[in-house]
C-alpha cells in the first residue's frame, strides 16, 4: 500500500512541472515581454508630456495592455518597425513603403492605438 502511495506521489511531482511548462508554452496575445511595455510606456510618456507623471504612467500602461489584446507580438512588432523605418532615405525605406504588408501592419497598428488612447482617455 505504501509503495502504491509513493508511486502516485513521485508521479504526480514529476508531471505537475510538465504539464506547467506546456501551460507555459502556449502564445497568447497579451504576453509581451516586459522590456518592451516598457519601452512603450516611456515612449507615449514622451509623447504625452503635458500630463502629469502618475497619470501618464497608468494611462500609457492602459494603451500598451489595450494594444495587446489586439495585435500578437509579431503584428505590433511589424508595425513599429514599419513606422520606425519608412522614412529612412532610398531603397532601404522603400523596403517599408512600398510592401503592402508592411503597410497593412502599419495601418493596423494606428488603429489598435488610435482606439487604445480613446479607451484609456488619452487626448491624440
């Protein structure tokens, strides 16, 4: 009876830790990593420097968690880099401007954030 006890313990720690990580494994659309929240939060903060620091860091927190509802990390990441580097001169720019793609993730973007500040009462 003990060794059946035992068993069932040794199993249940050895599967408990496998079964985490499979949890852990799984992509949902609001788990980017925390550097980049940051960056972004800095970054409207910036933009927004008319507001205090306590509001600007609570609704530029609110934008970011809002955008990520909406975009995986790979839409929002393609359309900031997009945003980033359209205007760099000649045909290392037009790689951005003229792909349709590249435009379609950018358009995006500015929609999920255009609606992120109006949920988060961020004057644009």
């Amino acid at each position: 009876m003990k060794k059946a006890g035992l068993v069932l313990l040794m199993s249940t720690m050895i599967g408990a830790p496998l079964g985490v990580m499979a949890e852990s494994n799984t992509t949902s659309r609001n788990d980017y990593p925390t550097d980049m929240r940051v960056k972004y939060v800095l970054d409207c903060m910036d933009r927004n420097a008319k507001m205090n620091v306590y509001e600007s860091v609570h609704k530029c927190s609110c934008v970011i968690d809002k955008v990520a509802e909406k975009l995986t990390i790979r839409e929002f990441e393609d359309g900031a880099v997009t945003f980033r580097l359209k205007n760099l001169p000649a045909d290392r720019g037009g790689v951005f401007r003229d792909n349709d793609d590249a435009q379609e993730s950018l358009v995006s973007l500015k929609q999920v954030q255009a609606e992120a500040y109006d949920a988060c009462r961020i004057k644009r």
